[in-house]
C-alpha cells in the first residue's frame, strides 16, 4: 500500500513528469531522423545501381555488335582490363531477338529466370516505336529473385544490328544483395542505438530534472521551518536573479506580510484585553466595595451609577471596536453620494457650538458658498466629529478651534486647527494607532477619557476616501489636522469653485 503510495508520489513529481516528456521528445526525434536517414540512404544506393547500369549499358553498346543475326563482343582478349570489363557485363546479360528467342545468356541470368518471348516481343514493340532512328528507345526496369532469394535490378532494351534494321532485346543486371545487407546494417545499428540513447537520455533528463529542481525543493524546505512563531525567518536569495530568486523574493515579502499583520493582530488583541479590563477591574472594585461596607441606599445608588458609567464605557470600546473591525476588513463599504461639504460642516460646527461654549472655547467653520463632493456623508460626518471632539477636549478654555473648507482643482481640503496644548512630535507618528493616547494626556483611563479610537478611524475614512491625511503640531501652541479627498464626478452644472472664504462665526 504505502509503495503504491510512494509510486504514485513519484509518477505524479514535476521530476517524472519533466524526464518522461523529455524522453517522449527524445524517442520520436531518434525515430524520425531514423526512418529519414533510411529512406535517404536507400534513394541514394538505388540511384547508385541505376547509374551503374546505365554505364554497363552505355559500354555494352561499344562491345557487342551484331551482323546479320550474329552477336559478337569485339574487345582485345589479351588486354586483361577489357576483358575484364566485357566479364563483368556479361555477369548478368541476356540477347534475344526480336521474338525472344534466346541467343547469349548468362548463368547467373538463367537462375533468375529467362524472360518470356511474349514479354519480349512486347517490350521490343514498345522500345522501337518510342526509338527515334539510330537510338534504343524505351528502357524497362525490373526487380528480380533467384532461386535463393537474392535479389537482382535488371535493366532491358533493345540495340540494332549494324544496319540498323532488326531490333534485338537485351537484359544486363546487377545483384541488390549489397545494398540490401547496407540497409539491413544500418536498421540494426539504429534499433541498437536507439534504446540505448533513449536510456541514457533518460537518465541525464532525470539528473538535470532532479538539479533543476533542488532549489524548489530546497525553497518548499525553508517555508516548511516558518511558522507562525518564526515569522521573521526568510529564505536567502541564491543570487542567481533568476526566476526562481524572483518566486522567493515575492515570497518573502509575503512572509513579511503576514508578519506585519500578526504583528498588528498580536498588538490588537493585547490593546483590546487591557482595554476592557480596566473598566471590569473598576466595577468589580465598586461592586465589592458596595457589597461589604455600603450601608444605606445612597452608597448603593452611587455604587450602581459609577459601574453603570463603566458599564457604558466598555459597550462603547465594544461597539467602536466592532465598527472598526468591520471597516479595516472591508465590510463596510463605503455609500458615496453628491453632497454639500460647505453644508456638512456648517451643521456639525452648529452640534458642536454647545459643547465648545460649555469648555469656553471659541469654535468657528469658515466655508465656501458650496462645495460640491461626491463622498459617504456618514463617515464625512464620523471623521469631522472625531476631529472635532478631540479639538475642543484638548483646547483650554479661551482657546479657539476652527474648521476650514476649500475646494481645490479637483480635490477638497478640510482643516481643523486648534489653539491648544499640542502634541510633543515624538508622539506624532503613533496617533492614528488604535488606542494610542497621548501619554500625560490624562491620568488612569477614566470614564471621560478617549478611547484612542477616535483617529484610528479618522484614518481608515481618509483610507477609503483615497485621500490624504497630514498633522501639524507645537506642544502648547496647537494642532492643525489638513485632510485632501478627491471632490469625485460632481457632475455637469457644477460651477468651479473659487477659494472664498466666508467667515461664519456660529
Ligand atoms: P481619543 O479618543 O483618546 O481622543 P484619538 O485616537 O482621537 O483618541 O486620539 C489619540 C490621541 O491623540 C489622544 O489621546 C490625544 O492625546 C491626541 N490628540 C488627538 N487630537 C488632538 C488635538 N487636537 N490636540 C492634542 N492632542 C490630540
């Protein structure tokens, strides 16, 4: 079971599979280029045993001449290369006349067998009307066996005797048991070579498969070693700057990735259970203290109202955190639409006026005559508010907050500065962290303080918006907070807004 197992893991591996198309490639390619050098090599033998016997043919014709029905060969007998020569076409050869009645032959020509006189008489017709005169004509070619099965080419035609009246057949051949012995050798060279190449093809395929893919597999190894505890381990480059390096580079960053957000998962869920214990720790506190040393109805009530204040405190984180987990995971989307931001402001610096009034701050909105955006009106609002709120908390009395409003080319920019105590810069970049506040900024979180939510979700809505965010801050002097979100499509019959301010002192 577990070889079977095993045997599959390995058909099913990115080796295998690489070795066995590359084997299949290899395998057709041999067979091809073998099956075309064959066929190469046996065109050109078969053109080499034509042209030899066209040659023979050519040289009978200087040899043999025939008077009056009498063959002979005329060649000087005592010169051993003619007679040689006059042997060697006589090998194979046969002379009949016209009606096929044999005149010379040789043996080798008798094995394989005397034509018939009908075949004769017919290819003779043939070859005298295709002669012009004084030429022989048509040739025919044959393939012939003896009785041991070699095989023959035999060239036919006829000549003229010296006057040019009778034609007379004649057949020379030449034995094909070379080539064929040629042609079988090189079939069994090839059927050796071939497995032979193809085993050793694939065991180099199988060796470059298996170096190829060391370094994935040395990759895979590496990412097995990270887990969630290890975050910070990273796979080296090979500096190859291949595609490899590239794959574990992206991976990498993926690893950094993820690092960060455990990071931040880690800093949050710390945040959130320090956060709600420091309420529960106080109503428990308050409800003992009610428990064993209250007395009358009045420390009871007071007891209840402040671990009712806590109370409110913790659905307040509870309902602020729940709101921004389902923003920061993309599950509040935001609902754009064509509103007046000179409006939105105008209202909201009105909500404010009583709050500012009670802490002895002036508040003022300087806005345009309109300011046409195309942006979610409750989270505009949300956003406003928390800048707002924190403007008038963080601003002593006789201090002033104020909110500006411009439309540029096609963004607009919000403003909200105060006269108040400021933020040291080193405090800055952590801000918009979820609940972070400002340390000295109050003591021991109380019911009247800030969750340090308020920016976090400022943030995220500027976030969304695909605007920016700035902070401008002297400890003791003030804090300005500068805000640019894209105005959007706000449609035809918009007119362009110049930067006019009016001063609404509301
Ligand atoms: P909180 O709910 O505590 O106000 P925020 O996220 O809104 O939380 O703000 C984070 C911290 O930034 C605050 O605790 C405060 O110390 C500081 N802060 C925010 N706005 C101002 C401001 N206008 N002036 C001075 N400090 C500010």
């Amino acid at each position: 079971m577990i070889r079977r197992r095993n045997y599959r893991r390995i058909t099913r591996g990115l080796r295998f599979r690489l070795t066995a198309s590359y084997a299949l490639f290899f395998a057709v390619l041999l067979i091809g280029v073998a099956g075309l050098l064959r066929a190469r090599l046996a065109t050109m033998l078969d053109n080499q045993v034509h042209d030899v016997l066209d040659q023979e043919w050519a040289a009978i014709k200087g040899y043999l001449r025939i008077y009056k029905a009498d063959p002979r060969w005329y060649y000087d007998e005592h010169d051993p290369d003619e007679t040689f020569i006059v042997e060697r076409l006589r090998r194979v050869y046969l002379l009949t006349n016209s009606d096929g009645k044999p005149m010379q032959w040789s043996t080798t020509y008798q094995g394989i067998g005397i034509d018939s006189p009908a075949e004769i008489q017919q290819r003779v017709r043939l070859a005298v009307a295709s002669s012009a005169p004084g030429t022989a004509g048509k040739t025919f070619w044959s393939e012939r066996w003896d009785a041991q099965g070699a095989p023959y080419l035999i060239r036919a035609g006829i000549v003229f005797d010296e006057q040019h009246r009778a034609p007379y057949y004649v057949a020379i051949g030449t034995p094909l048991t070379n080539n064929a012995n040629i042609l079988r050798e090189f079939t069994w060279i090839y059927l050796g070579v071939i497995p032979t190449a193809l085993i050793l093809g694939l065991l180099f395929g199988w060796f470059m498969a298996g170096r190829a893919l060391e370094p994935v597999m040395a990759v895979a190894q590496a990412a097995q070693r990270i887990s969630g505890s290890n975050l910070s381990l990273r796979i080296p480059t090979r500096q190859a700057n291949d595609e490899l390096d590239y794959l574990i580079l992206t991976f990498n960053r993926m690893i950094e990735r993820l690092e960060a957000s455990f990071q931040q998962m880690k800093q949050f869920s710390g945040d959130v259970s320090h956060e709600l214990r420091t309420p529960i720790t106080a109503i428990r506190g308050q409800l003992e203290v009610a428990l064993f040393t209250a007395k009358t109805t009045d420390q009871y009530r007071e007891a209840m109202v402040s671990a009712l204040q806590d109370i409110d405190r913790l659905s307040q984180i509870v309902r602020a955190l729940l709101l921004l987990s389902q923003a920061e995971s993309g599950q509040l989307a935001l609902q754009k639409s064509r509103l007046d931001l000179s409006e939105v402001v105008h209202d909201l610096v009105e909500q404010f006026q009583i709050p500012a009034d009670a802490e002895g701050v002036r508040l003022r909105g300087e806005t345009p005559r309109e300011c046409p955006a195309e942006l979610d009106r409750v989270q505009i609002e949300r956003m406003i508010t928390n800048l707002l709120s924190n403007a008038v908390k963080f601003t002593p009395e006789g201090g002033e907050v104020c909110v500006r409003l411009r439309s540029l080319a096609d963004m607009v920019e919000i403003v909200v500065e105060d006269t108040g105590r400021g933020i040291p810069g080193e405090y800055l970049p952590h801000i918009f962290d979820r609940f972070y506040r400002v340390p000295g900024s109050g003591s021991a979180p109380g019911p009247d303080q800030g969750l340090g939510l308020g920016l976090s979700f400022v943030a995220w809505i500027v976030k969304a918006h695909q605007g920016t965010i700035d902070v401008e801050s002297s400890p003791g002097k003030g804090t300005r907070f500068i805000i640019r979100l894209p105005a959007g499509k706000v449609g035809a019959g918009t007119q362009e807004m110049t930067p006019q301010p009016i001063m609404n002192e509301l």
